[in-house]
C-alpha cells in the first residue's frame, strides 16, 4: 500500500475527510490520460451507495453533489492527480453529543482512543461508511476504463442476510430493480417483511456480498507478494464493517476433496471455478469471484454496558439515524474495490510485461 490513508501501487487513491467533517474527498494519482468523465457519472454510481435510499437504511441524506478540482481539462483526465470533494450536508453532530466519554461496543472509538490519545466522537469519524463514498467516486474512473479498454465488467449482489439465502435463483437484471441489491425477486416481500422486523427490535443484522468481475485477462498479480488474490483480500478487509473475505469457494473449499476442488482444464475451457478465477495469485482468465462478510452495525439503541474514559461502568444507547444492516448499502463499494484492484493490476502488468507475447494456445474462458 502506499500510504496510511491510501490505496494501491502505480493506481493510488487517497481519502480523506470524516463523517460529521464539512467534506470528504480524495486524490487519485497515476490515472492514464485520456478518459471521458463526468461529476454526473459518478453522482450516479455514489446514489447507489448513498443513505436514505429506503426505509432499511440509514436516514442520513446527502446531496452527495462531486467536484471534480483537477486532474480534467475539457471534459477529459489529463494523467495529472486527480481531487474530487463531497460536502456534508446532513450530518447531525449532537445524536452524539451524550455519549462522546463513552466507548460504544463493536465500534472503534476504543482503539482510537487508546491509540491516538483523542477521538472524533462525532459518528464514526475515519471509521464511518461515509469515508467508502469516495471510494465509490473514485472507482467510478476506473470501472470505465476498465470496460472501455478491456471489457471487464464488475458486478455484486446480496448474497445472504442474517440466516436469509438470497442468491439461491439469479437474475442480474434484478439486482438494482430493488433497494437489498438482491437477485432473486422471489426474496423481495421476504427481505423487506425481515427487516422490517429487525428494525423495530431495535437489534441489527450482518450481511454476505457476493462479486464477480467478468472479461478479466489472464496474467493480472504476481506471485508471493503482488498476487491478485491477496491485494482483492486485503481491499475488501479494508471496508469498514467487514470481517472476513473469500476467493471463490474460500472456506467451502475445507470440505472438499481435491479431485472437486481443481478446475479440470479442457481444449474448450475450465470445467469449473473453485478457484476464484485466480492461480497462483494469477488471473486464470475466468470471473474473479469473492464473497465479504458484514458484520452486524455496532450503533444500537437498545442499551448495552460499556465503560466510559475513566473506565468506569456505564449503559450505552446509540441515539441517531444508523443502517440495521450496514450490507445493504456494500454492494457498490465492494464492486468499487474490485474496480480498483484490477486496475492497479492492469497496470503493474503492463508496466512488467508490455513486450512479453501471450503464450498459446489459449483455451476459452
């Protein structure tokens, strides 16, 4: 990684900003020249992320309105480091004004406290969702030249929510016809009759989200240190809320045997995709699959005992506007985190071996 605050190798982003700040932003650098982009374009893909899109998230709602600062000159990127900003505008500091000497469990003002001596209590700070809308932003260039360049299509969906399969019958075209980014349309009453239910319990629930990206070329990532599957592993751990991560079959692969588990290979292609469309920390050429657990969002307002700065005992009850499901908003950021690994990926290869001529045969993918 380059940085504390930044992702990537030759393709980096840097955020910054905090939830109840006047504004986030970022700052891409070694963006390739060329590429037409517009603030409308990616207002777009951050309204699919954004809060107060439904009655199952949060009621939070920004204008999520982008300025683009520089890195553009008539419409077109420039190869220079590109700002986008996004102002604040609904933030509501005083939901947390009572509870700004206490430590909210399952949150991060704990290890913030003890790490920097101070922390922002006024939501969650660095730690807040409202930092991964500027992840969506900027991967909305990089989703764009990836298709345009290459065709590689990104694409995730609400695999399953508290003990709710949802992905059991696919229909893509489904997936942002309703607001759990579900595939299914059979799940739809289902979903919204369960959280209805976990939304007046006052209680929160976790949540899988699947993703696939399609038209990858063979040859992304690199062995031991640069595999792909590590950099995808390793980005998707760094959205706030996630807990555990999978490569194609990922822990499923435990129970089976190895004569299952290895894609068989044929002159017409792989017989199957336990591997996640990755070998050896290499693009295989198949879909890069992953699957990212949510945990359960830690801001309640049923009470729960924690201790306050002096570490005395104390009843904790989160007051303000807070997603009961914090997955259902993730699709489009882990789509966006795909987005960005490939690309930085795209280019460490070609920087490596623009010269090296594809070996053959290739068989289909």
């Amino acid at each position: 990684m380059a940085g504390l605050n930044a992702f990537g190798r030759l393709l980096t982003v840097t955020t910054f900003g905090e939830s109840h700040g006047p504004m986030i932003g970022c700052v891409i650098d070694g963006f390739p020249p060329g590429l037409a982009i517009s603030a409308e374009e990616i207002h777009a893909q951050l309204m699919r992320r954004a809060t107060g899109q439904s009655r199952y998230t949060s009621q939070r709602r920004e204008a999520e309105d982008v300025k683009i600062v520089s890195g553009l000159f008539e419409g077109h990127t420039t190869g220079s480091p590109i700002a986008l900003l996004i102002e604040n505008t609904d933030a509501r500091s005083k939901d947390y004004s009572k509870i700004k000497a206490q430590f909210r469990p399952g949150h991060a003002d704990y290890t913030y406290h003890h790490k920097y001596g101070l922390r922002d209590y006024r939501g969650g700070g660095r730690s807040s969702a409202r930092e991964t809308a500027m992840r969506v932003a900027a991967a909305t260039l990089a989703r764009k030249w990836l298709a345009e360049q290459h065709g590689i299509e990104i694409r995730a969906w609400l695999g399953q929510i508290g003990d709710l399969v949802c992905d059991q019958h696919f229909d893509e075209s489904v997936i942002d016809q309703n607001p759990f980014f579900c595939p299914d349309a059979s799940m739809i009453e289902t979903l919204e009759d369960f959280m209805k239910r976990v939304w007046k319990s006052g209680d929160s629930v976790g949540a899988l989200i699947r993703v696939e990206a399609r038209n990858v070329p063979i040859g992304l990532g690199s062995p031991i240190y640069a595999k792909l599957d590590t950099d995808i592993a390793s980005a998707m751990m760094s959205i706030n809320a996630v807990k555990g991560v999978e490569i194609g079959a990922g822990f499923a692969s435990v129970a089976q045997r190895g004569t299952e588990h290895r894609d068989e290979i044929t002159p017409q292609g792989f017989l199957s995709n336990h591997a996640g469309g990755v070998l050896g920390g290499i693009s295989t050429g198949q879909p890069v699959t992953a699957a990212v657990a949510f945990k359960p969002t830690s801001s309640l307002r049923l009470p729960g005992q924690t201790v306050d700065i002096d570490g005395e005992p104390a009843e904790v009850i989160t007051t303000g506007r807070h997603d009961p499901c914090v997955g259902l908003r993730a699709p489009p950021i882990v789509e966006a985190m795909m987005a960005l690994v490939l690309m930085d990926h795209v280019l460490l290869h070609r920087a490596q071996c623009a010269d090296v001529e594809p070996q053959q045969p290739r068989i289909p993918t």
